[in-house]
C-alpha cells in the first residue's frame, strides 16, 4: 500500500517542504552516484556521515544525528521519503508555520534517532534517511486530520488499484507495521530503522500536541470532524488526444461549502456544537 496523494490542499506555499526535499535530493546526487559503484567507498562515506547507535553512546560522532536524515541508501529509499514528505509535509507546515515546521522536523528526526539508539545501543550498522523526521510528520498529521482522505496505490498479484482511505487507518497500519516489524527482527542485524519510524511518529504526536490543545483538543475534532479546515479537492482523470497517458487534474470538492478558509491559529468555541463528535463518529464527508 502506498500512499500517492492527499486531498488536503495547503493554503501557503511550503517553502521549507520544498526546500528539505530538494536539499535531501542535491545532497544524495553529490555522493551516491560516485560511490554506489564501490561497497568500501561507499560505506567509508557512512562511517564518517552516518548514525552508528554504538558510536553515539561512546561520545564520537555526535553530528551524526543530524547528518544521518539527509542521507539515504538507495534511489527508492530517496523516493519513497520524498513522496511522503511531499504528500504530508505541506499541511503541517501550513499549520505550524515554516520556521517551526523546520524546529519541529529536525526535532522529529533527533527523536528518531534516540528511538533506534535505544532499540540497539550496540549496534554498528551504520544507519541513514529521512524517514524518522518525516514519520514526526506523520505522526503530527493523524492528530490533526484523522479524517482527511488519502490516495493509496494497493497492488495485490495482479490487482493493482487506488482506494481512498481516512487519514488514521493509512497511518494507523503503517505505525502498527513499524511496530510489529521493529519487535520481530534484530536491531544489530541492520535492515529498515523500524524503531527510528516508531519514535519519530511518537515523538511528532507529542511535539504538536500543545498546539492542538491550544486549538481546543477534542472540540477541534469536533468543529471540523477530523477533517482539514478547509475545502477538500477531488482529482479528475483527463484523457488527451496527444498523448496517451491520461493527465489528473485537482478541482474544488464538489462538497465544497461557501465558507471561507479557516483560519489555522483560531480556537474552536468549546460547546459550538451540541453532541461532541469524534474524528471516527461520521459527519461531513
């Protein structure tokens, strides 16, 4: 299952968004196309720029932590973060405003780190990616719209289709995923940082959960229903003459009220609705 969009447009440009994936692009094409074809330069590179949980704790290295989420191992490791980053980096950043987004996912990624060090503090295999900052990400998106829909790929054998799914159940599988996978494999034994993921989507859960509260917590939920604050589009399939590949197009939901886009910093009257609803009770889809 992978995700390939969401249908929360942001209301502002994510500068930093796109600035953390081009930067995250640029750094992996001034290393790993000259060293991929050479095992030894390659994982000399790492031992100088990579995470080493068994390093960390001996007091070497310490800027690894940071230097270790701006390297990946591999073209689809570089893709698959990218993709993530850039189908929920948007919404948080528009939430959170682009230098505290930027506090907020190099501190994810620090989290991240603490999570692998932890799970294998003798480890030395080397560990790189961005996906422990962007699992923050992610964790912080399910706390702020439960509800809202995302696109993901299923292929199955031979069935290959797009669903659409609520925002917890996509993140909810893929949390539960990283757990299962981190308690059944050996930390030393290198392999995905399934503990990295695990802590840095805690720890996003936890860094923006006073900004949630201060938005009203649970009525927050309840005003907008687990939803974004705003319309929602729709992704249209647009077929052409000239090419044979068919172009998708995003337009306003057609659900879309007459109401203005939200204000994100305002707080939701406690009591503005009677029955407090929860993001999974229904309500407007």
């Amino acid at each position: 299952m992978f995700p390939l969009r969401d249908h929360n447009p942001s209301n502002r440009p994510p500068f930093v968004t796109w600035g953390l994936i081009v930067l995250n692009v640029l750094i992996f094409l001034s290393y790993y196309p000259a060293l991929s074809g050479s095992e030894r330069l390659l994982m000399g590179f790492y031992a100088d720029w990579a995470l080493v949980p068994a390093e960390v704790l001996r007091g070497q290295d310490g800027h690894t932590v940071i230097t270790s989420m701006f390297l990946h191992g591999g073209w689809m490791h570089l893709i698959g973060n990218m993709l993530f980053l850039y189908i929920f980096g948007d919404n948080l950043e528009d939430l959170l405003g682009h230098v505290t987004f930027l506090g907020f996912y190099l501190a994810s990624g620090v989290a991240a780190a603490a999570g692998q060090i932890i799970a294998g503090p003798g480890s030395t295999v080397p560990m790189v990616g961005a996906s422990g900052a962007i699992a923050g990400v992610m964790g912080a998106y399910l706390l702020f719209f439960p509800r809202a829909r995302i696109d993901v790929l299923v292929i199955i054998v031979f069935l290959i289709r797009v669903f659409t799914i609520p925002a917890w159940l996509m993140l909810g599988l893929w949390f539960g995923l990283q757990l299962v996978n981190g308690l059944s494999m050996d930390v030393a034994g290198g392999g995905v940082a399934y503990w990295a993921h695990a802590g840095g989507f805690v720890a996003g859960v936890l860094l923006v959960l006073p900004a949630w509260l201060r938005r009203g917590g649970p009525d927050y939920w309840a005003h907008w229903h687990g939803k974004p604050p705003h319309d929602e589009v729709e992704y249209v399939m647009e077929r052409s003459r000239r090419s044979p590949i068919p172009r998708v197009r995003q337009v306003r939901s057609d659900r879309a009220s007459t109401r203005p886009l939200a204000d994100l910093s305002r707080i939701p009257r406690s009591g503005s609705r009677r029955g407090p609803r929860t993001p999974w009770s229904g309500g407007r889809d």
